[in-house]
C-alpha cells in the first residue's frame, strides 16, 4: 500500500498538468510547434546543464552507466525496428517510442522516495547518455535522415557536454549562472506535459491499438533488457533498482515534442506517451515489488 501512495503521489502531478492541458484546448487555441521550439531550445538545454552541473560524477561510474544506459535504449530500439519491419507497421513513432523511454520525470522522484539518495545518483548516471542518444538518433528517427544536420544545432547536446565536463572535472560554475538554469529548466515538465494534454484532443481512437502495443513493448522489452543487464553484470543494490526502474519507464513525452516538430504523426505520438504513462501506473508498482522481492 505504501509502495501505491508513493507512486499515486508521483503520478498525480503529471495526469493533473496532462488533463489540464486537455481541458484548456476546450476554449483555447495553442501553438503545439511554438511551445515545442519553447522546450527544445530553451527549457530543455536549461535543464540539461543544471541537473548535470550539480553532479559530482567518478569516471569509472559514468563509463560503466553509460554502457548500460545505451543498451537498454539500442536492444528494445533494435527489436521494435525488427518488429516493425515483420509487421509492416508504417508511422516513424513507433521506434523511438519503444526506444527512447522517460529517464526524469518519473525515474527521479521515484529512485528518491523507494531507494534514497544513493538510488537517485544511479537514475542520474542513467540518464546522461540518453540525452545524446535522445537529440541525435531520436530526432533522426522521427524526422528521417534529412534530419541529421539538425542534430547539430539542438543546444541541449551541447548544454549537456558543458555539464558533464562541470560534473567530471569538478568545475565551479557562477550561482548566478547555475539560479537561471534551475529556474529555466524546472519549466519543462510542466509545459511539455500540458502541451501533451492539449494534444490528446486530436487523437483518433485508430491510434488506440498502436499506442496499447507500443507502450507494451515499451515495458516488456526494457524490463527483459534490465533483466539480462543486471544478471550479466551482477548488479546488486541501488545500480540493479536504477536500470529496472529506467528501463521500464514510458515512453519519454519528448517523443511526443519530436513528433510535433518534425513529422507529421503529432496526434499518434501523443497517444503513445499518454497510453505509456497510464500503463505505467500500473507497471510500476509491479516493478517495485520485483525489487523488493528479489
């Protein structure tokens, strides 16, 4: 019970911004590409640095997490590509979407309040990789390789490249500096979900058959990964809870924000995201009970 109140406190927030966003376009007309570019190019490399800057990270940690980290992204992102191709299924969002999962919103909070402090700083050592993973292949896969140069001029990878060096070299950054970060960045999770709610009002329930197997594959691919991973690497601890609690995340709302920007399957991606993080509240507790069982 305690273990369903801890995620209930995590997951409310984010349905709550999500439905207001749904009941805001009832009266109210958004730009979804202008608030897209919002969180690209200014809230997201914002966040990037800030939550990197403050790490203090040992090099052979942040190898090891970013091995780990890359193949619970690459192994459920091969066998979607495999799935897709066997079943003739068309839209782009159905990769990333297996692929690239949510490493913040929920990993964080949810490493914090089962496993404390040490869980938390193996969630962050998880999810620095992604990022570059996230703003090159993901926007690649998204929008199709004429896409490729855009990759280069995405801040967030250069943001996150500046933090890492912060982190590793333990280099003192402004307070200054590190205040507008923190307060640039913290604006992402609330808009990039309330632009997810406003978009949920064009989906199709055509959509609902792909969403249900997307966000499927999502947690039964990165809960088998997170399996063979940490049986390969007898990962005790707080490492071995961090990668399962990564690896089965939902699908990351940014699939929804790539989608928008530069394809065309808006609608379908956010179906995705939101099937995906419905699921989770269900998965979730599963998986923590896993973990304390075993």
């Amino acid at each position: 019970m305690a273990y369903l109140l801890r995620v209930l406190e995590i997951m409310f927030p984010v349905l709550a911004l999500t439905a207001a966003g749904f009941a805001y376009g009832r009266w109210r007309k958004v730009d979804v590409k202008f608030t897209a570019e919002i969180i690209l190019f200014l809230l997201a490399p914002a966040l990037m640095f800030d939550s990197l800057a403050r790490q203090r990270i040992a090099a052979g940690d942040f190898l090891q997490a970013a091995g780990l980290s890359l193949a619970i992204q690459l192994i459920p992102g091969a066998a979607a590509l495999a799935i897709r191709r066997a079943a003739g299924i068309r839209p782009r969002a159905f990769v990333p979407s297996v692929m690239i999962m949510n490493t913040v919103t929920l990993p964080y909070p949810l490493a914090l309040l089962a496993f404390g402090e040490e869980g938390l700083a193996q969630v962050v050592l998880l999810s620095i990789p992604n990022v570059f993973l996230v703003f090159t292949v993901g926007i690649m896969l998204h929008g199709g390789r004429s896409q490729a140069s855009e990759t280069l001029r995405m801040p967030a990878l250069y943001t996150s490249a500046a933090g890492i060096l912060v982190s590793l070299l333990a280099l003192p950054v402004p307070a200054f500096l590190l205040s507008f970060t923190h307060l640039t960045g913290r604006g992402m999770f609330a808009l990039e979900l309330f632009s997810l709610g406003y978009r949920l009002r064009s989906i199709r329930i055509a959509d609902l058959r792909l969403s249900l197997l997307t966000a499927a594959l999502r947690f039964t691919l990165g809960f088998a990964t997170a399996w063979a991973l940490s049986r390969a690497f007898a990962l005790e601890g707080a490492a071995r809870a961090a990668l399962f609690l990564v690896s089965t995340s939902p699908p990351a709302v940014l699939n929804y924000i790539f989608s928008e920007r530069y394809g065309n399957e808006g609608p379908l991606a956010a179906s995705i995201v939101f099937t995906g993080t419905a699921l989770s509240m269900v998965t979730t507790p599963l998986v923590l009970l896993y973990l304390t069982l075993t």
